[in-house]
C-alpha cells in the first residue's frame, strides 16, 4: 500500500526532529568539553550554536552562561541562567551557577536564596551547600557556614574547597585547632594547596607555635613565591622568636610583593 501524502509529512517531520535534537547536543556536548578546557570562547560559541539550533534548550544558556562568568561577563551570565531556568525552573544547575555569579558580583543574600533553590531541586548537590556557606560566611554567619560545609563534606569527603572553607570559618570563631585539622585535610587530599600551608601557619601562629608556623609559610612560599602574605606572616612570627634581621628581610620581600601591610612593621621594628 502507498504511504499516503499525511504519513510522508509525519516521517518528514520526524525526521527533521531528531536530526535536529542530535545536532543541538552534539554542539552542547562540545561546549561542555571546551569549558572543561577553560577554553571558554569556543565553549559560548559551541553553546550559542546548540542554542540557535533548539532555542529552548535550558542546559546550553546554563552551559554557556558558566563560560561567560568564567570571563568575568557576569551580567551576561546572568541573562543567560536567568533564560535556563524560565525554559526550565527545576534546573537545579542553573540556580547553582546562578548563585555563583551573585557571590561574584555581592549579592551574598541572593546567593543564598539560589543555592537553597538548588538544594531544594537535589539534596545531594554538595557544591551547591558549598556555594551557600561562602555566601553565609561573607555575611559573617560563620556557624551557619560551618553547618554547610560540613554537610558538603558529608556529601563528598574529598571536597578540599569545603574543608578549606571550613577552616577559615573555624579560624574566624577562634577554633584555631579545628581550623588545623581541616587544613590538615585539604593537603592530605591536594599536597600542593599553599592556601592550606598558610592557613594553618596562621592558626598555629594564633596557638603561639612559631615554629610550627614558620614550617608552614616556608612551604606556602616554596609552592608559590610570589605569596606576599606569607613573607608577611612568617615574619611575624620569625619575630616573635626573636630573629629580628630574619623577619625584617621577610617583611621586606612581602612589600616587593605589592603587601602593603607590612610596611607598617617595617616602620616600627626595623629602623
């Protein structure tokens, strides 16, 4: 029997559908590989081209608005998370993203209401907890932050940025060997984190162990020598054990770095 002229039109259509859909993913696909890359201009123009293709796909504007924030276009990132989620308002992707951007640009307080929506959509998005209590935080709600990493934690016990976060939250309420054994963790997980070095050389400072310090800002400073607080803070240290030749060089080194704040030490104590 003849395909009648309704069926050809139906198998055409059809047809077209999927072609279409496979291309728009293909593009998307792409542009997630090059944002992986951080080759974030190849990654918008995969994503704008997927877009073209199929303009209500929800998870290229999120995809491509994470490459623009990536290159500090954070209004237009903006626009873009903001199309993801009116094409589709339980992408929980696109509210995280989202509420990274509004950290970026100070929103802490829309920040948090995002990332919440985000867990709303998927308690176990741990990056999303994550997101929140850097929010918190910079609103100086150091406790409630403490209660979002450590959920984050609990979700992925590898996540160093939490520990991390953790740790200077701890800091910041005093909790100078909490803060420890979270920096602890970020270097057993990633040895290389000079932030962790000296972070913990700051909380064993506070404890009073200069020497324990000054070991961590001398490894802060061999993974990255351009770390002009760390020269600072180790000749603080170095100066509370009495090597006053010793802190004024490191004070020195950490103005040559662009730390402005030591120039105060140098004026008091090595004249």
């Amino acid at each position: 029997m003849k395909p009648t002229y309704l069926y050809l039109l139906i198998l055409l259509i059809s047809l077209t559908f999927i072609g279409y859909s496979q291309t728009a993913k293909e593009y998307f696909n792409r542009g997630v590989e090059k944002l992986g890359l951080d080759n974030y201009n190849g990654a918008i123009a995969d994503f704008t081209k997927a877009i073209e293709i199929n303009p209500k796909y929800g998870d290229a504007y999120c995809g491509r608005g994470a490459s623009k924030g990536r290159l500090d276009d954070y209004s237009g990132a903006m626009a873009d998370y903001n199309k993801s989620i009116e094409i589709d308002p339980n992408n929980g992707d696109a509210y995280y993203w989202r509420g990274r951007e509004k950290t970026n640009l100070e929103d802490y307080r829309g920040a948090i209401a995002d990332f919440t929506k985000a867990i709303e959509i998927d308690p176990n998005n741990g990056d999303a907890y994550w997101g929140r209590g850097v929010a918190r935080v910079k609103l100086e709600d150091h406790k409630d932050g403490i209660v979002d990493f450590t959920k984050a934690i609990e979700i992925n016990p590898k996540d160093r940025d939490a520990y991390y976060s953790r740790g200077v939250a701890k800091g910041r309420l005093k909790d100078y060997r909490g803060a420890i054994a979270d920096y602890d963790k970020v270097i057993e997980i990633n040895p290389k984190s000079g932030d962790a070095y000296y972070g913990r050389g700051v909380a064993k400072g506070r404890l009073k162990d200069y020497r324990g310090a000054i070991a961590d800002y001398d490894k802060a400073i061999e993974i990255n020598p351009k770390k002009g607080n760390a020269y600072y803070s180790r000749g603080l240290a170095k100066f509370n054990l009495g090597q006053k030749e010793s802190a004024c060089m490191d004070f020195s080194k950490s103005i040559e770095l662009g730390y402005s704040k030591a120039n105060d030490e140098i004026k008091k104590y090595c004249q």
